[in-house]
C-alpha cells in the first residue's frame, strides 16, 4: 500500500477511530529503544549566529 492510499483510508476514518490512530502511534513511539549515543546538546560559536548541535561521544 502506499503512502497516498494509506492517507486516503485514514480520511475515511471516524473521529473515534483517527485517536485511536493517533493513540497507538505514540504508544509506539514511547515503546520505541531510545538511541543512547548523544550526550548533551552544545553551542557553537559563529561570528554571526549562535548554532546548536550534537555532541557525540562513541564509546566501543
């Protein structure tokens, strides 16, 4: 099924139904493993802007 007619199947659906969707969506996605490989989030200088990033520290 692609992702068109799956969007086409979800509009069919009731109220009800699209947060029971929705529901089982993010339950999955709590459930999910969690990626332990960042650490904390870090500034980056620039003359012209401050950026965020993401500070790895691999450990193997």
């Amino acid at each position: 099924m692609s992702l068109q007619e799956l969007k086409e199947q979800i509009y069919k659906l009731s109220v009800s139904d699209h947060l029971t969707l929705v529901s089982a969506i993010i339950q999955s996605l709590q459930d999910a493993p969690q990626a332990e490989d960042w650490q904390y989030l870090v500034t980056r200088p620039h003359s012209w802007r401050k950026q965020l990033y993401i500070k790895v520290e691999l450990t193997h």
